[in-house]
C-alpha cells in the first residue's frame, strides 16, 4: 500500500507517538485491521470504506493513547514518551555533570570540601528544579498549542483529511527540533541558576552573576519569554512531526519576543554584568564590536529561522 494513502498516513500519525520498540508491531496490528474491516464490507467503494474506518478509528492522537501505560492528562499522553525522553538525560546527564564541574572548580579555588560539596548538593537542587519545571511546563504549553482548540476539545471534530502527508526525511527535521526545544530549555535554566548561584567570581571571590542583575527589573522577562515560546513551538513542532502554518506563526511570534529585546540590549551593551566585564579585561578589551555583531547576528538567526518555517510549512 502506499504510503500516500490515507492509512500510513493514518498509521504514521499513531505510531510516531509510541516507543520506538513498539512502532513495527504496533503498525503492522494497526495497518491488519484496518485493511480487514475494509474488506469486510464487501459492495461498498474502496476509499469510502478506507475513510470510515479511519473515521471510526478516531483521531490518531487519541487511538495512540490507548497505547501509553500511564496517564499524563497534564501533558498529555501524545507528548508524554517524548517528555520523558527529554526529561529524563537532563536530569541525568547534564545536571550531575554541572554540579560537578562546579564543585571541582570550588576545589581548585581553595575552598573547602565541605563549601564544595555544598556548591554541588545546591546546584543538583536548585538548577534540577529549574530544569524541571522548564521542560514541564513548556510540554504543557506546546500540548495545547499544537492543535486547533475545536480538534482537542472533541473527537467528533477530527476527520482523515486532518492527516498530515507523510513527509520524506521527516525525522531529520524532528530531531534537529528536538535538539533546537532542548536547547532553549536548557538555556532558560542557565539564566535562572546563573541569577541564584552567581557562578563567577571576581579576584577576591566575590561571587557575582555573568549577566547584568539589572535586567531583572525588566529586559530579561520577555527574552525569557521568547525562549520559552521558541522551545514550546519546537515541541509542538515534533508532535506535529513537522512545519504547519499555524506553527510557523507561531514560531514567528515567538522570534519576535525573544529577538526584538535581546537585539536591544545587546545594542545599548546591558546584557553582561559590569563587574564580570571589568575583571574579564582579556575577553572583552573592545566590548562594542563584539555587542553590535552580537545583535546582527540574533537578527539574522530570526529571520533565517522564521523564512525556513514557512517555506518547509508550505511545501
């Protein structure tokens, strides 16, 4: 059968919301019952019977759920293997690792093994927590978005023709979103444990924070915002497994958060703390070049970024 008809389409949009040890068996199942309750209703015309099958079947999204071994009604359970994968080599990869580099570079500060270690124990629960609450909160975000509001509140609205075609080198693009979504999560974090933790520290170990604390009282609120976004439609982007125009608007909203102020204080030199760039005399001698290609360049990413969204949405 090819893979233009509606039941791969049908089985794509299922299977993709699976682990992937259960996607081949899971779609053969899936693509078996289709094809014999259509040939079970002899006379009537082929594509017909395909769609009402399909249409009793209901929306893919739903029928995928019955597949998932725990309930994720905050998340939902499409994304939730997803944030699990996600969640899951933050929490255990990159955290522990943060929390020892710091505690190490404590050490070879001088400090005590007792400062250290607390250094590291407040790292594993402050950034853990920060992480946490990230990846979360933008799931729950990006499952409500990713989706018209008539399609999520009843199964009734859902119909075949809501089936996306499935697209050559889909998953490519899925990754490099994921990884793009993972990204700004982590981003996101940083900002946040840099403001608690003050991770650097001047000649007399005074520790102080990399960006400007004045930021807080207002430029950091709506860059955050837009990363948030950003990382939100990116998820939505991987459920969605690809472009849509709703999804482009979207991400171009969201460049526009993000972008729009960074590029602002980058060009007025307010995004890094005064003390940091004092005492890191030998990374920023001439500071306004480095700000104002900085600025360009955020920029550019966002209008590279909005472009390609829409001409991979429209394809």
């Amino acid at each position: 059968m090819s893979t233009s008809t509606l039941t791969e389409r049908y089985v794509h949009e299922v299977v993709r919301r699976l682990p992937a040890d259960q996607r081949q068996d899971i779609a053969q199942e899936l693509r078996a019952t289709i094809a014999d309750t259509v040939d079970g209703r002899a006379g009537a015309d082929p594509r017909a019977a395909e769609r009402e099958v399909l249409i009793e079947l209901g929306d893919p999204v739903r029928y995928a759920a019955r597949y998932t071994d725990r309930p994720a009604a905050f998340i939902g359970p499409e994304l939730y293997p997803s944030y699990i994968r996600l969640l899951r080599p933050l929490m255990a990869g990159l955290l522990p690792a943060v929390a020892v580099v710091l505690t190490v570079l404590d050490l070879l500060d001088g400090r005590g093994v007792g400062q250290a270690l607390a250094t590291g124990a407040g790292t594993l629960f402050s950034f853990g927590a920060q992480l946490f609450a990230a990846v979360t909160l933008l799931y729950a975000a990006a499952d409500r978005m990713r989706r018209p509001r008539g399609m999520l509140a009843s199964a009734a609205a859902w119909s075949p023709e809501d089936l996306p075609e499935v697209r050559q080198g889909e998953r490519t693009g899925t990754a490099a979103a994921s990884l793009a979504a993972a990204a700004h999560v982590v981003l996101i974090a940083l900002v946040f444990w840099q403001h608690t933790a003050r991770p650097y520290r001047l000649g007399d170990g005074t520790p102080v924070e990399v960006l400007d604390p004045a930021l807080w009282s207002g430029w950091i609120w709506p860059v955050l915002g837009g990363l948030a976004a950003l990382a939100a439609v990116g998820v939505a982007r991987v459920a969605a497994g690809g472009w849509t125009l709703r999804l482009a608007a979207w991400y171009t909203a969201a460049q526009a958060l993000f972008s729009l102020p960074l590029a602002w204080v980058l060009h007025h030199q307010l995004l890094l703390n005064p003390a940091f760039l004092a005492d890191a005399t030998a990374l920023w001698d001439s500071p306004d070049p480095v700000y104002d290609g900085m600025a360009l360049l955020v920029l550019l990413g966002a209008a590279i970024g909005v472009f390609t969204a829409f001409r991979d949405a429209r394809r």
